[in-house]
C-alpha cells in the first residue's frame, strides 16, 4: 500500500475496510434536500393539524352561543310585560297588589301565561295565568 499526505493511492483506496461505497443519486446533497424537505413537511402537518383542531374549537363555541339564546321554555315563549293583556294585568293588580312583572312568556297552545312576579322585599314567584284573568297550576 502506497500512502501519500496520509491518503491512500490508485486501486487500494478501495479495497480500505472502512469506504463503503454510495449509491448513485445519494450525494451528500441529495441527503440533505431530502432531509431539509422532510423536516418541512412534518412543520407543515404540524401547522395544519393545530389549524384543524382551532377551526373546529371555534365551531363548538358557535354552536353553543345559538343553543343559550334559544327563547323558548316548555313551549313559553318571552315576551315583554307590556304585550299583557288588559285581562291579566287586572288581575295581577287585584290578586297580587304590590307585585311587579319581571318576565313574562307565554305558550299560544294553551292560551297561558307565565308570569315571574316580584314583590318588594320577596324573592321572585312564578304564577300561571290564562287569559281570562284566572289563576291556573301547570304541569
């Protein structure tokens, strides 16, 4: 074996134990594109995972503000106390004198009214009424 500066010369660099040939198209360029392209695609999954997951964050909350401004309960729908009619607000005054109306809903099916009433220095009551002005229990 000839050495020449510590290299080996001709034919026996070849023959060296430690030289493992390369395969055509595996440039140390080659390996590195590649390398640089992987690390870019699993960034981009990354980024676009963590979009998905925020896009579907953002529906659950949509959905969920158009479910607490659903109006209607058991079939009550809210209106304002001034839509009352004179009927029910008559009664309201003689039977329940003192008494405020805070909210009012009313269920067309059965022609009643439910009526959160509020008296000074009482917590709220809730009253049924039809609307003949009489004073009714639902169930």
């Amino acid at each position: 074996m000839q050495k020449e500066n510590g290299l080996l010369l001709s034919n026996q660099f070849f023959k060296n134990k430690y030289y493992k040939p390369r395969p055509l198209g595996h440039s140390k360029y080659t390996i590195m594109k590649k390398l640089v392209m992987t690390v870019a695609a699993a960034t981009t999954m990354l980024f676009a995972a963590q979009n998905m997951t925020a896009q579907e964050t953002t529906q659950d909350v949509a959905m969920n503000e158009t479910e607490v401004q659903a109006p209607v309960q058991d079939g009550f729908e809210k209106i304002e106390a001034s839509a009352l009619p004179e009927v029910v607000t008559n009664a309201i005054e003689a039977d329940k004198a003192g008494s405020t109306v805070t909210e009012a809903y009313v269920n067309e099916e059965l022609g009643v009214y439910k009526l959160m009433l509020q008296a000074e220095g009482s917590e709220v009551e809730t009253a049924f009424i039809n609307a003949e002005g009489k004073w009714v229990t639902v169930e």
